[in-house]
C-alpha cells in the first residue's frame, strides 16, 4: 500500500500524494477519476508512488 502522486498533461507540477494509501495503480487513477469528477483520465496523465 502506498500514496501515489499524480500529473495531468500540460500541467508543470504535480498533485499529492494522495491522501489515501492504494494498493495498486488502478485504484489510485479511479479515486483520481472521482475527486476530480471526471468519467476518463487525459491522456498522458502519469502517476507514480510517493
């Protein structure tokens, strides 16, 4: 488990980390999705673990 920080395409800093742990990559982009009240991440969007 681990927090994971996040950056959308076009943007120069990042976001978190997360205030929640995740255990894998695909339940920190759907918490992601959520927050953000977005039905798709963009493009590009890059997450890595903090």
């Amino acid at each position: 488990m681990s927090r994971w920080y996040y950056r959308f395409p076009g943007n120069f800093y990042a976001f978190g980390p997360t205030p929640r742990e995740f255990a894998s990559e695909r339940e920190a982009r759907a918490y992601i999705k959520r927050i953000w009240e977005l039905t798709r991440l963009p493009r590009g969007t890059e997450l890595w673990r903090a």
